[in-house]
C-alpha cells in the first residue's frame, strides 16, 4: 500500500450500502492522491516544528545576556575612576525644628461620681443618660437619678453635703459663684452663709434645668402649718388684751365729767342757801334748837361739796390698768414666741441644694467619654467619665529640645496625609509626655529618641491643635501624631550646601570647593549661617563668588568607602 492510500479513510460500514451505490468498497486505486484532511494535518505538524524553533532561539538569546565571560565580569566589577563628587548649590529655606511624637487626648478626664448616700436604696437611673462624645455644660444635666437632676457647675471642691438655709463654709462661696457665671444672683458673693437669697438663686437654676425645686419633706411642711396656726392664734390673744386694756384705760366720758360738775355746783349753792338761814337765825331771834338745827344744815351741805369735788377730782385721775398690762405683754410675748418658731419651721422649707443633685467640675465645658450606667440600673461608684471638650497633643522631649521651645510656639501635627497646626500650650520639666515609651520620645537633634520618655530627663509638651472639623477630631482622638516645631529658620531663601561641602582652612575658616565647567577646581571661602536638615547656609567671603547652580564637591569616587559622603539628615549643626 502506498502512502497516499494510507491517507485515503475506508468505510467502516460496507453493508450499508445499497446495490446502487455508485461508491467503490475496495482499496482506493494507487493514483489516487491526498485528500482534504491529509493536507490539514501536515500544516499543523509544520507550524508546531517553527514554533519550537523561534522558541528555543528566543531563550538561547535570553540566556547568553545572562552568562558573562571571566572578562566582561571582571570589567563591571572594577571600581570606578577615581573623581569627585558635586552636588549644586541651592537656594532654600532652611529651618532648624524640633520634632516629637504625641497621644492626641482630650485634656483633664475625670471620673464623675454621684453623692447618692441621702438616697439610699432610690438611687435608680430613670433618665438623662448622656450619649458618648456628649458636651456638658455650666447648669446642663448630666445625669437623671430618682427623678431629680443631677446638675453640673464650675468649681474644683467636690460636693460633700447639701446646702441649706443656715449652711455656711467655702462649698457655699463656690455654688454663689457658680450661680453668678450663669448671671444668677445668689445674694452677698463674699459671704459664705446659704441665704434667702442663695436660695433664690437656687430656685432659678432649677427653673432654667425644666425641673421644680426640691420638695421639702412631709415633717418640715406639718411643722409649718402648725407655727402658722400658733402665730395665728397669738395674734388673735394679743388682740383681745390691747381691747382689755383700751376699755381699762380710756378714763371717764363727757356725760360723767358734766355730771360730777354740776353735783358740784349744787352741793356749793346748797351751802350758801344754809348759810343765809344760819345768819338771818340771830335776826329772827332764833332759838337755840332752831340754830343748832340750821348750823347743822350749813355743815351737812359743805361736806356734800367736798363730796362732789372729790368725785370730780376721781374723774381726772388716771384708772388702775396694770392688770391689763400684764396680759397684753404675755400675749405679746407669745406671739414673738410664735413667729420665731414659724421661721424656724419655714427655714426646714427654703429651697436647698441636695448633694445628690450637683457636681462641680473644675473646668467647663467637658465631654462625655464613657457612661457606666444605664437607664433603670442603680447608681454605684463612678457614672461617667468625663473629659475636657478640648483636643490637645500632649508629647515627651528630652530637656535639650524642651529648651528651645516656647509657649506660644506654633508647629504641625502630622497624621497619614493630614497636616494641623499646632500651638505649645505648656513645657513641663521632669515628667513623663504622653506619648509611649518607644514612640513619644524626641526625634530633633541631640535626643536620645524615645527609649527614656518616662525618664526623669524628660519634659512633657502640651500642644493644643488649631479649629478642626468634626472628621478631624474623629481621626484624630487617640491617635499618635509626629509634631514638627520649627525653632529657627533662615528669613525666606539662601544659598546652602551639604554640610559635608565645608572644610575648614589652616585659619579655621570655612570653604567649599567648587567645580568649574572645565573640571578644575577652586577653593573658596564662605560664611556660614543656619544649618539644619544636613544642609548649611553659606555666602560667598569678601572678594570670593558663589552663585546658585554651581558645583561644589562633597567626596570623591573610587577613593574607597571611607570618602564617601555621608547622607544623614540629622546631622544638624
């Protein structure tokens, strides 16, 4: 069989066909060529041997660039020729600053804690729980426990007892001016007496609070009723004896006066009426009887006229009312009795500050950090931690770079991509920042990095961030942020170099070498300025040029390891 009738297919299945079949079932005759399908196959098989060719010609290529002959490495492993090294010179700004890392915290946080022992078992939150991030303020509520307010107020003493009518000591000079921040009056300021008027005061501050004053207690209130009855009835009994004592005193009317001066008048012309009898007796010849009798009629009617002027004269005279007096001053007295024991029970009344209704708080406004407490629950121990509503930086220096800073001084803080301002608030010697062992330390010239940032070699530098937006202050809380304090710096641009450009002349001057276009070079003399940042200012000495652009050498290659420039950025001057 040749080849081409290797190619040329038989059918599998010659009974299929039909006695009219025109298609042989035999071997395809030897002149038969290649069919449609031959042809496919041998092109694949073609293309598949060029592939493998173009192929292993590529990774020939590929792996002759890889293997270098003992020359060509010993070419590139030579060192270079030995040359100098330049680098421009700039002009920039340079600035000498000291760098640190800080906790981002809100300032001052405290633990606010109830007096809940008037209280007893109702110490139960019934409302007024704060959200965290929540602001409380002078007068604001922080906390609603058995249905009262727990208010808050500016001052440093904590609250130890309640003020009342009567109380007196330095816990009330501190609610008077507490009460007076909020423009409240509460009565002499620099008395330390709970007054009428501190309790006025007081009044007010739950009327703006949206809750009613204390309520005094059942005693206190039954106590009062029964000193208003008992001033009521003292009054009446004082009445009644200033009536006694009017009706005893008030002396004879004009009836009685008129009377008495005409039995008076009577009792005188009934003398003289006897009298005329008696003398016309000697004339008539009277007899001695008949004279007797008349004499006797004279005498009679002159003691009727004593009579009558003495009870004339009793008219005038003042009556006897020391009786009546002695009732009117015991009734007198009991109503002073009365009225002071009324105040005393009113005094149990005045508005009072419970001690289970007030916090101070040294510094206001503060922020609500966490709640301890949960509607419905019970008041134990501290309810809330509170801080102040103030971000700041609080960052570890060492005493070196504390030394250059300055309250007042302003820098930046860095978080990831954001750039704040930042102003120094407070530099306090010896203590530990608030920035961690390893990561709150100083990172400016001469520290000795964070390792001693609890040292007591160490201040602490408080840094207080300029208006931040609420995203800011999300990002920022609790973060731990690199603070860059600038504490020189040049006035805008000027020519500097590497420090490692300088050398110094027999005469401690200082020079740079520079590079001219044709490869010679020249020394020249500078004055030196600010150096920070590896770079120093420098300027040209009287009758030398230096210009920015050109070169000057800072090391040489090929000289070996030991001449080549140093590149620390630290090596602040």
């Amino acid at each position: 069989m040749t080849a081409g009738q290797d190619l040329v297919p038989t059918d599998p299945s010659p009974t299929d066909a039909t006695p009219t079949d025109p298609t042989p079932t035999g071997p395809a005759p030897d002149d038969a060529g290649p069919g449609p399908r031959s042809w496919r196959t041998g092109n694949r098989t073609l293309a598949v041997l060029a592939g493998v060719a173009v192929l292993s010609l590529v990774a020939g290529l590929g792996l002759s660039r890889l293997v270098l002959n003992p020359a060509e490495a010993a070419a590139r492993n030579a060192p270079p020729e030995a040359g100098p090294i330049t680098v421009p010179v700039e002009s920039r700004e340079l600035s000498n600053d000291v760098t640190v890392r800080g906790d981002v915290v809100f300032d001052d946080a405290v633990d606010l804690r109830v007096e809940t022992a008037d209280l007893g078992e109702r110490a139960v939150v019934t409302g007024q729980v704060p959200e965290v991030g929540a602001t409380l303020d002078a007068g604001s509520v922080a906390l609603e426990i058995a249905g009262r307010p727990v208010l808050v107020l500016p001052g440093g003493l904590p609250t130890y007892r309640t003020l009342a009518l009567g109380v007196s000591g330095p816990d009330v000079l501190q609610l008077k001016a507490a009460l007076a921040a909020l423009g409240i009056g509460a009565g002499d300021a620099t008395s330390d007496a709970y007054d009428t008027a501190t309790a006025a005061g007081v009044a007010e501050l739950y009327r703006r609070a949206g809750y009613p004053v204390p309520s005094p207690s059942d005693e206190a209130s039954e106590a009062v009723t029964a000193a208003e009855r008992a001033v009521r009835s003292a009054e009446a009994d004082v009445a009644a004896a200033e009536g006694a004592l009017a009706s005893a005193g008030g002396g004879s009317g004009g009836a009685q006066v008129a009377a008495a001066d005409a039995a008076v008048r009577s009792a005188e012309r009934a003398v003289t009426v006897a009298q005329v009898e008696l003398d016309s007796c000697a004339a008539e010849g009277c007899t001695p009887g008949e004279s007797a009798r008349r004499q006797a009629a004279v005498d009679d009617a002159r003691d009727a006229v004593g009579v009558a002027q003495a009870e004339r004269a009793a008219l005038d005279a003042a009556p006897d009312t020391s009786g009546e007096r002695a009732s009117l001053t015991a009734a007198r007295d009991g109503l002073a009795d009365a009225r002071e024991a009324l105040a005393d029970a009113r005094e149990e009344t005045v508005v009072a500050l419970p001690a289970s209704e007030v916090v101070f708080l040294e510094t206001l406004p503060r922020r609500v950090d966490a709640v301890s407490v949960r509607r419905g629950g019970t008041v134990e121990g501290s309810v809330m931690s509170v801080s102040g509503a103030t971000l700041q930086v609080v960052a570890s220096a060492d005493r070196a770079d504390a030394a250059l800073l300055a309250v007042g001084a302003t820098g930046t803080a860095v978080l990831d991509d954001q750039e704040i301002a930042v102003t120094v608030s407070a530099i306090e010697a010896g203590a530990a920042g608030g920035g961690s062992a390893d990561a709150g330390g100083s990172e400016g010239a001469g520290s000795s990095g964070g390792d001693d940032a609890a040292g007591a070699g160490r201040s602490t530098v408080t840094l207080l961030p300029g208006e931040l937006t609420p995203e800011q202050v999300a990002a920022l809380q609790g973060a731990n942020v690199r603070v860059r304090i600038p504490v020189s710096s040049t006035s805008g641009s000027v020519l500097a170099v590497p420090l490692a450009a300088l050398t110094a002349g027999p005469g401690g001057e200082s020079r740079v070498e520079v590079m001219g276009e044709d490869g010679a070079t020249a020394l020249v003399e500078v004055e030196t300025g600010l150096a920070a940042g590896g770079y120093v200012e420098v300027a040209a000495a009287d009758g030398a040029a230096l210009a920015e652009g050109d070169l000057v050498v800072i090391g040489a290659a090929g000289a070996g390891d030991g001449d080549a420039p140093a590149d620390d950025e630290d090596a602040d001057a």
